[in-house]
C-alpha cells in the first residue's frame, strides 16, 4: 500500500509576536503544490515497525518522522500487535521550507489508518500530527488553508488554482537554512497585516497577485543567505511575474504565464539548484 506525500510553499507568512513560551505566533496561507516523496507500507503482526529508505539518510531511523508518526499512531491506538514495514521515496530536499519531512509523517498517518483499518477522522489525525511538527496537521489534509498560533490553527478555504497555463517553477540553492537564522531578527509586525491580509483573501483572484504575495523571513534570511535572494531575484529576472522563499527557506518559488517561460527558467537554473521542479497546486 502506498500513499503520496505533496510537500507544501506558504503564500503568504507573517510574523506575529514571540510568545511566553518562546515559540512565535504565525498567520500564513498554506498550499499544497504537486511534489512530494512516497511512502509504501506493509504490515506485519508482531507489533514491530522499520524504516527503509530509498536513498541512504545521515540521521537515525528514531528521529524521522515517518517512524515517529507510526509509533505516535499506533500508541493512540493502544494496539501492541500493530506492526509495519515501511519504505519511504525519497525526492524532496531537507531544510528547504517545503515542509518534506512532515508531509512525509502526514501521509505515514492516513496510510496507516487505512493499512491498520483504524478509520480515524482526519481531525483525530491532524491532533496526533500536531504533537510532531507544526505543518503535519495541515498536510494531513493538504489544499488550501490559512494557519495561525504555531500552525496548528487551521481554516481550510475552497482549493486555490493557478490561472489556466500558468506553471509553479519551485527552485531550491545549495544553501539550507537553518530555522534560529531565520527567527533570528525577524521583525515581528503584530496582528494588524495579518487581519488586513485575510480580509483581502475573501477576493481569491487577490491572493495570487504579485503584490499580496509576501514572507516575512526573507528579510531575516536574506543578510545572511545570499544563495537564497539571488535565487529570488534570478527568477524574477527570467520572467516570473511573482517569486517568493517558501517557509524560512531555502527554497524559492516562482509563477510563471506560460510552460515555455518556466522551462526556460528552470534549465537557466539548474546549475544553482540542489532541487527543481515544475509544478501546480494539489488537492484532492
């Protein structure tokens, strides 16, 4: 059994205030876009759960979390005899805003529920998801969806779609950014453009225009990784009519009018790019 894992790009992040508790408060727009690894599963009776991989990972099985989602939701379960093989794809970069990684401990969870016949509802699936990083509860469900707290306060809105022609160009430097070197000296705004910015997103032609498009974090993230902004401004230089870094980076993504446009893009790009790809938005 397999399940596919579509990574995700924010379109719009802010920063809100620091908290108490030394976490940040976040408003931001997620989208699911069509790229992503692949997770296949196999169960077993014995109550045991491995990890395999399609390409060698320099960290241990123990800290991924695939493995961690399945060990998370066989706890809740409280089944002991709940065991799996699992193999994951790998195809996204790490650290790269994209948020790979907890898609990948998403899709472990819907395809286990399924695999282990548990038949929870995506919201009990988004609480466990919650408990491992702040994206897995959106990419639980994926497609359109505004976040706010850590992320873990969702709306989810009527999918959003490119215009008819238009190709998601998504281009990662060989740069990773480390998340305190973006949280460190990231202005916080306060709530009034977030407000101000969720009031123009009942326009959902204004959520794509070049203008509404915006991440906090490039400011912080830029000073320090030029790989990033350069990545940025070459795409806009290549004829993109809006780029922005996904997340706190390093990836970066462009809209582009026209299929030709972004391939002429992407093959300028290449030698800048540990990870590339033409795309669009997902959803079921």
């Amino acid at each position: 059994m397999k399940e596919y894992a579509p990574s995700k790009i924010n379109l719009f992040l802010d920063v809100i205030r620091k908290r108490e508790d030394g976490y940040h408060d976040l408003g931001t727009l997620f989208q699911t876009v069509d790229v992503g690894d692949t997770v296949s599963a196999e169960a077993r009776d014995d109550g045991v759960v491995t990890l395999e991989y399609s390409v060698p990972q320099d960290y241990p099985k123990e800290s991924d979390l695939v493995y961690r989602a399945a060990l998370a939701l066989k706890e809740f379960a409280k089944k002991e005899s709940l065991g799996v093989d699992l193999f994951l794809e790998k195809v996204m970069p790490l650290g790269a805003g994209l948020g790979g990684g907890s898609a990948d401990a998403a899709a472990t969870l819907r395809l286990l529920n399924r695999l282990w016949d548990l038949n929870y509802e995506p919201a009990v699936l988004e609480g466990i998801g919650a408990k491992l990083g702040a994206d897995v509860p959106f990419l639980v469900r994926g497609g359109s969806a505004f976040a706010e707290g850590i992320g873990e306060r969702l709306t989810f809105i009527e999918p959003l779609d490119l215009p008819e022609g238009t190709v998601l160009l998504i281009a990662t430097p060989h740069d990773a950014v480390p998340t305190k070197d973006a949280y460190a000296g990231v202005p916080k705004s306060g709530p009034d453009r977030w407000e101000r910015y969720k009031e123009q997103a009942q326009s959902r032609d204004a959520v794509l225009r070049p203008s509404a498009l915006f991440n906090a974090f490039e400011t912080s993230v830029f000073p320090k990784h030029p790989l990033v902004a350069s990545m940025k401004a070459k795409m806009l230089e290549l004829g993109a009519s809006a780029a922005l870094m996904s997340g706190s980076g390093a990836s970066v993504f462009g809209i582009f009018a026209d299929k030709a446009t972004a391939e002429a893009a992407a093959t300028a790009l290449k030698p800048d790019s540990r990870y590339l790809a033409l795309t669009k938005f997902w959803h079921n």
